[in-house]
C-alpha cells in the first residue's frame, strides 16, 4: 500500500471516531493571527464593551459565544458585520438570522476603524484557540 493510501486511510478511521479535528490540523490556516493586533483587539474587546454581550469560549449571553467564529464565518463577512451592523441588518439574510436567534437585540454600531476591526478579528481568533499565531 502506497503512503498516500495508508494517510487516506488514516483520514477515513478518523473521521468515523469523530476526531476530524486532529485530521484538520494539518491543514493550513484559514486566519494567521498577528499576536500584537490580538493585543489591541483585546484592548478594543473591553473599552468597545463588547465583553458586556459576547464571551469567547465561556457561553452565550446577550449576544452569541464568539468561540470559532473566525473558522465558522466568512472573514470578509466578520469584518463587514463589525464595521456596519445597521447595514448588514437590513440588507444580509444570515445578519437577519443571528438577530432573531440572539432576541431581537441588534448588534450596537460601534464605529470602528478598519484597523480597529482587524484587530478584533486577530484577538477572538487567538483567542478562540483556532488559528495559527506567528
């Protein structure tokens, strides 16, 4: 048996014990988080009181768990949703959705900066625990 059979093999038993996940880390990663932007993005997590609605990887509260939302969601989504929320309300049927799922209680328009934005994304990233960090 060749090494590529014997890995797609490998990749198959994994799969059907549920450890897709230890499979997948071998696979590039989707976000390499810059560890000083996460730095700011914490910063900007407590001063923009983010803290007040989200947690990251400790449950829902008035807005969702951002634990993975960086390997879940479209990146260029998250940064459009971060700077204009009031926008992608009206216009974004899976912003419709994540309104209704989160009681009606529409994300805050924050007015970020486009820095500002990346760094949140780099920090619930790290933070998230799933994403490479150079």
């Amino acid at each position: 048996m060749t090494q590529r059979s014997w890995q797609s093999l490998l990749l198959a038993g994994l799969l059907v014990v549920g450890l897709a996940p230890l499979a997948a880390q071998g696979a590039p990663c989707r976000l390499l988080v810059d560890t000083a932007l996460a730095k700011r993005g914490e910063a900007l997590f407590s001063s923009r009181a983010c803290v007040g609605c989200h947690s990251i990887g400790k449950g829902k509260r008035v807005g969702p768990d951002l634990a993975g939302v960086t390997a879940t969601r479209d990146l260029d989504w998250l940064r459009r949703w971060l700077k204009n929320p009031t926008a992608m309300l009206a216009t974004d049927s899976l912003a419709k959705a994540l309104l209704k799922q989160n009681n009606n209680v529409p994300m805050p328009m924050l007015r970020l900066a486009d820095d500002e934005v990346e760094a949140l994304i780099h920090y619930i990233a790290r933070e998230s625990g799933k994403a490479c960090v150079r």
